[in-house]
C-alpha cells in the first residue's frame, strides 16, 4: 500500500484551523438534516393523509440511502479531493433539499430524500478524512471533537427546527427551504477556501476503483479492528439508545415527548465531552480514553435498568453522551490513521460498519423489547460496551508495544 507523509506539527495553520470551522459548519447542516424530519411527522403525517409510522419512512429511507452511499464518496475523495467532493455534495444536498421543498406528494417526497441521503454521505466521513490528511496526530483529536461539535449541535438544532416549523405556517416545506439555504452558503464559503486548503495526492496511482480501494483498506488487521470496534459500537448502544424513550413511557408511564426530552440530553452529553476533549485527551491519554469510556456508557445502561424515578433518566443520559464520545472519538481518531494512502475510503468503511452496527442493533433491540421486555435492552449493552472498550484498549496497549519493538 503507498504511504503517505503525515502532517507536522506546523500543518497546523489558521488557514487549516478556519477551514475546519467551514467544514464543522458543513457538519451542522448534515447533522441537522438527520434529525429534521423526527419533529415533521405529525406533519407529514397530517398534510399527506398518511399515519406516523408511514410518514417515517423519510427518516428511513434517508439513512438507508446516506449509509450506504458513504462506500461511494470515500473512493471519490481519495481520487479528486476531499474537500473538492465535501463542496459538490454540500451543493447536491442544497439542490435535494429544496426539491423536496417542492415536492407534490409523498411518494416523490420519499425519492427525493433517498437523493438528498446520498448527497448527505459525502460530507461529514470525508470531512473528518480531510482533517486526517491536514491535521497533525497529537492535534487530530481535538480537532475531530470541534468537528463533532458541529455535528451534535445541527442534530440537536435539527429536531428543535422541526418541532418549530411543524407548528408553523411554513410546515416542512419552510424546514427543507431553510436547510436548502444554509447548505448554500456553507457550500459557497468551502468553494472560495478550495485552492487554499491543503489536499493529499490521488490514491491508487491516480485510479478510481471503488472496490479495490475498500478492499486494500478491509485487508490491513488494524482496520478490521477499528471498523469491527465501531460495528459493536452501533449494535449495543445505538440500536439500545433507539428503545429509551419506548422504556421510560412503559415504565413510568411519562408522555413520549417527555421521555425523548430526557434522553436528549445524551447529545448534550456529547457537546460537553467536545468542548473539553482537548485537556481530557492530553491528561488520560487513549487507551484510558476509551478504556473508560466503554465502563461509563455500561455504567449508564445499568443505571437506567435501576432507576427509582424517571427523572433520573436525564442526569444518566448526560453521563452516557459524556462517555460515548470519549470512546467513539478515540475510535475515529484511529480511522483517520488505519489507512493513512487511502483516508477517503478507511472513514467510508468506517461509517460504513457504524451504520451496519447501527441497523442490526435496532433490529435486534426492536425483537428483544417485543418479546423479553426493556431488561435485555439494558443490560446486554452494560456488559458488552464495557468489554468493547477493554478490548480496544487492550490493542492499542499491544499495538504500542510492538511499535516500540
């Protein structure tokens, strides 16, 4: 595989720094557009004479299609440039957004959010390669939790929008019109950076060969572990994170909407862990990083199985988004680094298998709270996340030792 010079310390410029805010303001949008649709579907649902589960279908399709199109871009990245494709899917995301805007029933809707899913994919894996090939490995944390900043506040951001502009006279239509004009600008504001923003060379001899790109990163033993990490990671606490809402109203009979209030307080988790990664990586280092992280997100589901109060379901929530990110961070900081010729195609695969992770743990989880109750739900992921985060630590702990070998 050809290697590829990593940036110094010196890389680390204020051009370098104000390109990372545009592409953490590109990140809100794409976060936002996750999340739009969850407060719209008493709206969809009302204004196409749908029901709620039907009108769901737009939050799905658009994942399903933003997954899978991920294994497209990263290839596409490594070939023309990251930050060249992040710009042209920020544009294909304006021009889905506002067709959708437009849409006359809600078949089209649906077509038009599988494109709009697609053009999503290429933004934020291929914004966190670019920070990979431009920003030096001891800063490559932090940095990747500014970007993160700028994905948790667009989720958040995303479902305050659309319970507003469900509520509103402008309805749906007005929350794709107002996404359609941020993507815009931010898409403008990469364009005029692009000549200044530093780009690493094509890969695979200037080729582009989507299978075999995938296929040299799949090969290397670290990536498997990395992209397997994060496999499980999406299977015990995504999927797991799904149900608590269902959980807290079965349990203690609270409104739904309550029950979502609190457990959003785990992106609020996130946010905290963002602003403050950089004196946290610098004093626990990563093996504990993520060592501890796995035990505070199996902590927290414990907690839930035994809470006296459904109150506490948000302080817990908190602590669990704050551990995550600890874990997650660290885990695509070493994406960024598993295939260091090919970063475009290592963080496609990477998001990839979260996304996988992802849709089995839902899957798995929907079948195990139907059938055996929230206890299952709670306590697989207390013990398996935990173990997780032991094993990665314990590989990097190998990892480091046969490199000073």
């Amino acid at each position: 595989m050809p290697s590829r010079p990593e940036p110094s310390a010196a890389a680390a410029t204020g051009s370098t720094r104000s390109s990372v805010l545009v592409l953490a303001l590109a990140a809100f949008f794409s976060g936002a557009a996750l999340r739009i649709c969850d407060g719209l579907l008493p709206r969809l649902a009302a204004d196409f004479g749908i029901t709620a589960g039907t009108a769901g279908q737009v939050v799905l399709t658009f994942a399903i299609a933003y997954g899978v199109s991920q294994l497209v871009f990263g290839p596409l990245g490594d070939r023309y440039g990251k930050a060249l494709v992040v710009c042209c899917a920020l544009f294909g995301c304006a021009g889905a957004a506002l067709a959708c805007a437009f849409a006359g029933g809600f078949d089209m809707l649906l077509r038009l959010r599988v494109l709009w899913g697609i053009a999503a994919g290429g933004v934020i894996p291929l914004a966190i390669a670019w920070i990979g090939d431009a920003v030096p490995y001891e800063e490559r944390q932090a940095t990747l939790a500014r970007l993160l900043l700028g994905t948790l506040s667009g989720m958040s951001a995303g479902q305050l929008g659309g319970g507003l502009f469900a509520d509103s006279p402008l309805g749906w239509r007005g929350a794709f019109g107002a996404l359609c004009a941020g993507y815009v600008v931010i898409a403008v504001m990469l364009l005029a950076r692009l000549r200044s923003m530093p780009s690493a060379p094509p890969a695979q001899g200037g080729r582009l060969a989507f299978f075999p790109q995938l296929a040299a990163v799949a090969a290397i033993p670290w990536a498997r572990l990395v992209v397997g990490a994060a496999l499980l990671e999406g299977v015990f606490l995504i999927g797991a994170l799904a149900f608590l809402p269902s959980y807290l109203h079965q349990r203690f009979g609270i409104p739904l909407s309550a029950a979502g209030a609190l457990v959003a307080l785990y992106a609020v988790g996130g946010l905290l862990y963002a602003m403050a990664a950089k004196p946290i990586v610098r004093r626990l280092g990563e093996r504990r990083m993520v060592l501890h992280g796995g035990w505070i997100v199996g902590a927290g589901f414990a907690a839930w199985a035994v809470a006296p109060a459904a109150w506490w379901a948000g302080p817990i929530a908190l602590v669990v988004g704050f551990g995550t990110y600890m874990f997650h961070n660290t885990l695509q900081t070493h994406a960024t680094q598993m295939a260091p010729a090919m970063r475009g195609s290592g963080m496609a695969l990477f998001a990839f298998c979260l996304f996988l992770g992802q849709a089995i743990g839902v899957w798995m989880a929907g079948a195990s709270f139907d059938r055996f109750g929230a206890l299952p739900l709670l306590l697989l992921p207390a013990v398996a996340l935990p173990l997780t985060g032991w094993g990665f630590s314990a590989a990097l702990r190998r990892r480091a030792g046969a490199a000073a070998a």
